[in-house]
C-alpha cells in the first residue's frame, strides 16, 4: 500500500549495455485474433486494441482471418517497394555521412507500414505521412532522383531548397508535404476527410504520426474531430519504441496500448505486427473499407522498431543498447516477407540477391543523374530569387521590393 | 446593417454563391454564433456547411486547413481573438506556410474570423488585440475593418482569397461606432454613413488602406475601434487631423498612409493592443523611413498600457479619448 503520493519516472527496459529487454511487449500469435466485420460496434471490437494482429508466423507462413491471400505477384512487388525504400535510405544515409546533404532520417525497420498501407489505400485517397514514411512517396510515384534532388536543395528539388531534406511532397500522388512540426498533419487529415464526406466523396484520408507524437495536442484534436464527426479517415501510431531517446513509456504507452487511446471516444483501436506487411495491408483494408461506408474513423497502431538512429543528428549507442533492433521479437519486415515468398516457393535467396544488386544499381544511377542539377558545392544552383515566390498567391508589393534588394546586394559582390 | 448583420450577410452571399464555402466554429451553427454572426446560416445552408466545432480551437484551424486542401473554402470562427493561441501553431507553421513549403502545390484558403478588443467588461481574457502577433508571420493576411460597410466587403475577399487570412473583429463597434466615451448613451449604425451596406456581393480590396477623416495638420493612423475615437478626438481638439483607416495590417497600404504623411508632416498612430514591440512600431519605423524629410515633429504612439486587460480598470487602460486628444496635442506641439 502506498501511503504517499508520488511520480513514477518511466524508465525503458533496457540501456546502453544492458540486455535488450522486450518482455513488456504483449505479443499474439499469428492468426489469433477474430477479424470482425467491419459494421461492427466498436464496444464489441475493443480487443483489437489489445492483442496484437499477426498474420506471418515463426515459420514465415500466414495464418488465421486477417490473411489478405495476396497472389505471389503482389508480394513480391511489395517486396522490392520495401527494398528499395531501404536501398535509397541505405545510400542517402551513407551520402550524408560524406557531408554531401545536410541532414537524412530513414525508416529502417518500418518500411512494411507505408508499402502495406500504399497498397491498401486507393490513389484518390489522400496520405498526411510523417517524417518516416518516404515509401509512401516513392510507392506514389515520387522517383528516386525527386526524392535525391528534394535532399539536396538543387535546381530540381520539388521544394526550391526550402525545406530540410525528406520534406516530400507530391500533389499528384496525394502525399501531403511534411511540415516538420510533429502531429499537425493528423487533425489536417480529419479535416480532409470531412471535405470529402461534405462533397459525398468516397476518398478517405490517412495520417500517421510516432508514439511520442501522440503526446501533441494535435494527437488529441484529431481522435476528437473524427469521433465527433465520423470522419473517414485512418489514424495510424507507427510506435517504433524509440522517440529520439525517449522510450513509448514517456509519451504514455506504459499501462495501455496506444491502439487503445480512441476507445474513450468510441474510435476503434487496431494493433498491429508493424512488421508483418500482411497484418498491416489486411488491418488497412478493413479499417478503408469501414470510413468508406460511413464506418468512421479506425486508429491503427504499429508495433515495429526504428532499426536506425532518429536522423543523422543522432547517436542512439547513447541511449539505447546496440544490439536492440536484432533483439526485437517482430524483427525485420523485408527479412519476414522475403522468407514468407521462400517458404511458399515464390522466392529465393539467388532473386534477392539479383533485386538487391537492381535496386542498389538503380539507386546509385538516380544518384549520378540527381547530381547533375546541381549538389550543395557545384552548380547549377537555384536562384536564390525564387525564395520570395510561394510566400502568398501574388508576390505582395514589399516582398517584391525586398527581392529587389536583395538581386542589389548580391550583384555588389 | 450593423456590423454584425453584414458580417452574417458577407458569410450568406459567399455561401450562396460558392457551395465550397463553409463554416465552422463554436457556436456558430445551430445557435448562430455568441454574437450571432452566422445566426440563420445552419437552416439555410445545412449542417454539412455550417459546422458546430468541439472546443478545440487548434483542431478548428487544423480541420479548417486539411478541408481547404481538399477543394472547400472554409469559414473559421474563433470565438474571441483571446482564444486563438490553442491554434497558433497551425497558423504560424502551417496554414502560413503551405504554399511556401510545397511550392504552391498545396495552399488551404482558410479565413479566420475572430472578434477581438476591449470596451466590453470582457477583462484579460476577452479583450485582446493579438493582430500584431500575426503580421509578424509571413504567409497570412490580417484584416481589421472598422465599419459594417467594410466588414462586408472585406470578409468576402478574404473569403475568395487564395491566402490564408485572419480577419479581426472589433466588437465593440459590432453595435455601434464608439468614440472612447463609455458614459455616453450607445450609438446604432443605422445614422452611419457606413452602416449603408448594400444586400449583394461588392468587395473591399485586401491591402488597401481609407481616409476616414480628410484633413491637413496631421495625420491619424489607426484602426478598429480607434478610429471613430481618432475622429472624435480631431473634432475634440479642433486639430485638422487626418484620420487613416489601416484596415488590412498585412499586406500594408504604404502609400495611403504615407501620402497623408507627407502631406501633413506629423503622425500620431493609436492601436489598442498593448504598445511594446506592437504593430504600431512597424508603422512608426515605415512612415519614418518613407516621409523622414517631411516630418516635423518625431511620431507619436498611442497604444493599450503594456499590462494585460484589466476587467476593473477598463476605462483606465483603453486609449480612450482623452488619450487620444493628448497624443494630437503632443504631436502638435513637439518641434
């Protein structure tokens, strides 16, 4: 009995030289958990908030009612979208390690959410990624030397060198642009949403934020809009255990799920294998086809990893043990697909080899041709005029007069 | 009209004729609004375009964007302009920056309506002047109209603007224009000039400063409230102020206001928003820098006490008349 108040420090299972620690993930086995119809009430479903959705077994096969039967073809596309998301991060990471881009953060270890959930979704449908989810732009149709010239800052970036690299947009792929500011895409879905609804529309939007950023207020905004109003949208929390050093307990994944946090409000919580691009193509397609059908609002949690430092700006030896990510008991998303196809007999170690090599080929090719407008030392470089354009509609008239300023001041050099 | 009722009547001629304009806020729907700015507009237009929001203003701005982005033309109230923090973030680096960050892939036309100022027993929390918070954000437009005439005309702008805008009403002129003397009876704007509001579509432009008061000797320039006690203060003290309605405080009507400068060689700016690094201060540094020559005697600021609003002490701390008729004066006299 405690007989005085006071805090709890929440503390991670394991740092810097200690045993990784995984003991406090609840787990399911594959295949356990019901796969409701999606009219059902969400007091019936709550525990779907709570197991864990699991479709890839121990032994690479799939099991149980959340199986999309995917045909081979498919899995082996969502395969290579997952490479090649990796190989261009492998490349970019490796490219700002050489100082010739400012800044990278990559998504090793998630790549099965944006391929899974891309698939799912619709084109017409419209995504407000996070920071992390790079292969929702690229399975769009974002190319890789956009993506490359994006994080260089050079005459082709798609943002005019105003934004800090893996700041993506894409307007023809319905990609939001990435603001930086964390969670303020997921209430800006909701409101997406609702127009669509309003102009009877059947495109739903998806947002996804990281479990620290469900701490935001913005977090809340979002639940609450989208329960009020039964918006067709898919809230995701990609928990990747890891918010820069800060474990999921400190944004208070300690006690209950962040799958469960739209409970209080009647929002249906699924969690998920994040690593599992079964469980996470299936649970998609069921919460997409609920908001369709005037269903509302399902909030998806992911349980991965993040198998790499938060950005290049970070060390995580500093906080977390080295050997974590090889410790995680849902391990590595490409590696699980890929001995997934095997065991069926559509893959094999020769054809990974062979893709990989592909990939990392046309990676290094997108990169020569991405080189050629322009890198942070050699030209072409962008006009630095262009940073007055964008800022309203028209350029005001003191803008204009400050553009020309700023021309004078450049041309006494 | 008064300025309510042609705030309600900009709102009902942009919905009627654009079904992507729609309105949400608290309040605003089935009761019409705490100040009845939309009263009407749920039965006519429906509640899938006339949208009772939860008290959540961040989440008003932040659904407000995210439909823009998808083809409507989305209304905000916030209730009061005090209750506009919650949602600063998604002004400030969202709904500002989106054209910018995406390179005019992607922009929201969000306008945001917020009543904001003193003079109504509304203490600390229902009576600021925050505009000066905005126009420091580049990427918005901010609006102060001072009449019903104007309010019309430049809510339906703002609303068929392609930028975000952040329109502030001043409420105690939503009645009647006041001239800083709380003693006397209420004046309607039925006896106004610019309470003559016609019932159809007309704009106002963004960005255009208006003489509210033509004169010689010097120049007033204010908005909101303050200009009809700016007016009342020139026929106060018989100084042949010239009274300069800012109306859009971004983008900045320069050459209205700097014209009237020149001409008069002496300027007095009045804003009820607490003075200290205030909008009054880039007024001052502008007209300085435009009419320098011509100046015969350094700008004067009337501005709100730099405290917060007290409830108690109102009177004391609005730039009422008497204030105002002191800055002409100071004005007049320095050398």
């Amino acid at each position: 009995m405690i007989t005085k108040s006071r805090l709890q420090i929440p503390r991670p299972s394991a740092r810097p030289g200690d045993e990784p620690d995984f003991s406090y993930l609840d787990l399911s086995p594959a295949g356990s958990i019901d796969k409701p119809q999606i009219g059902a009430r969400t007091r019936d479903i709550e525990f779907l908030s709570s197991g864990l959705v699991r479709v890839l077994d121990e032994d690479f096969t799939a099991k149980g009612p959340w199986d999309p039967n995917l045909d081979p073809t498919q899995l082996q596309v969502a395969l290579r979208w997952m490479m090649l998301t990796r190989a261009l991060d492998d490349r970019m990471w490796q490219i700002q390690r050489q100082g010739r881009i400012s800044f990278y953060m990559q998504s090793r270890g998630e790549e099965a959410v944006s391929i899974a959930q891309g698939m799912a979704l619709r084109s017409g449908d419209m995504c407000f990624p996070s920071y992390r989810n790079q292969g929702l732009y690229l399975y769009r149709g974002v190319k890789l030397v956009d993506m490359m010239c994006q994080c260089l800052s050079n005459t082709r970036d798609m943002c005019k060198g105003r934004q800090l690299p893996i700041m993506y947009h894409s307007k023809a792929g319905n990609v939001f642009s990435i603001s930086g500011n964390l969670a303020t895409q997921f209430p800006q879905a909701v409101g997406w949403a609702m127009a669509s609804a309003i102009k009877g529309e059947d495109h739903i939007a998806a947002s996804w934020v990281g479990d620290g950023s469900t701490a935001e207020a913005d977090f809340h905004y979002a639940l609450t809009f989208a329960a009020v109003y039964q918006a067709p949208v898919i809230l995701n929390v990609v928990n990747n255990q890891w918010a820069i050093s800060t474990f999921q307990g400190t944004a208070g994944g300690q006690r209950r799920p962040f799958a469960a946090r739209g409970l209080g409000l009647g929002i249906p919580g699924i969690r998920v294998d994040g690593n599992d691009l079964l469980a996470v193509y299936a649970v998609t397609l069921w919460a997409a086809d609920r908001a369709r059908r005037g269903g509302g609002p399902t909030l998806i949690e992911h349980v991965t990893y993040r198998g790499g430092a938060h950005s290049t700006s970070d060390d995580p030896s500093k906080y977390r043990p080295k050997d974590e990510w090889e410790a995680f008991p849902l391990g590595d998303p490409v590696e699980r697909l890929k001995q997934h196809l095997i065991v069926e007999g559509h893959w094999s170690e020769a054809k990974h080899e062979k893709l990989a090599e592909q990939l990392k080929a046309d990676v290094h090719a997108a990169w020569r041709e991405a080189q050629k407008y322009g890198t942070m030392t050699e030209g072409p470089f962008l006009d630095p005029a262009t940073m007055f354009e964008d800022v309203y509609d028209e350029m005001s008239a003191h803008l204009e007069s400050q553009r020309r300023r700023m021309l004078e001041v450049l041309s006494e050099n | 009209m008064n300025m309510i009722e042609a705030i309600r009547s900009a709102h009902d001629v942009m919905m009627d004729r654009d079904p992507t304009v729609i309105v949400l806020g608290q309040d605003v729907g089935y009761f019409g609004g705490v100040f009845r700015c939309t009263d009407g507009l749920q039965r006519k237009y429906g509640e899938h375009r006339v949208i009772d929001a939860p008290i959540a203003e961040g989440g008003i701005v932040a659904a407000a964007l995210g439909m823009g982005v998808n083809g409507l033309r989305p209304v905000a109230e916030i209730q009061f302009a005090d209750y506009i923090y919650p949602s600063f973030d998604q002004i400030v680096s969202e709904l500002a920056r989106l054209r910018y960050r995406s390179c005019g892939e992607f922009f929201s036309p969000v306008t945001i309506r917020t009543p904001c100022g003193g003079g109504i027993r509304g203490g600390q929390t229902h009576s600021q002047s925050p505009e000066g918070i905005f126009t420091h954000v580049s990427g918005i437009k901010t609006v102060m109209p001072s009449n019903p005439y104007d309010a019309k005309g430049l809510l339906i702008s703002a609303i068929e603007s392609d930028d975000p805008v952040v329109f502030f009403e001043p409420k105690r002129i939503y009645n009647g224009p006041f001239d800083g003397d709380p003693e006397k009876p209420g004046v309607s704007w039925a006896s106004h000039p610019k309470g003559e509001v016609p019932e159809g579509y007309y704009t106002v432009p963004l960005g255009s400063a208006e003489i509210a008061l033509p004169g010689e000797e010097l120049t007033i320039v204010t908005y909101g409230t303050l200009v009809h006690v700016a007016i009342a203060a020139a026929r106060e003290t018989g100084v042949d102020c010239e009274v300069i309605d800012v109306r859009t405080m971004a983008p900045l009507d320069v050459k209205t206001l700097a014209d009237s400068v020149k001409k008069t060689g002496r300027c007095l700016i009045a804003h009820e928003a607490t003075r200290f690094g205030g909008y009054g201060a880039e007024l001052a540094a502008t007209l300085q820098k435009e009419c320098f020559y011509q100046l015969e005697a350094p700008i004067g600021r009337v501005a709100g006490w730099d405290t917060p609003y007290p409830h108690a002490f109102e009177w004391q701390y609005f730039p009422g008349l008497k204030r105002l008729s002191a800055g002409i004066h100071r004005v007049m006299e320095a050398e």
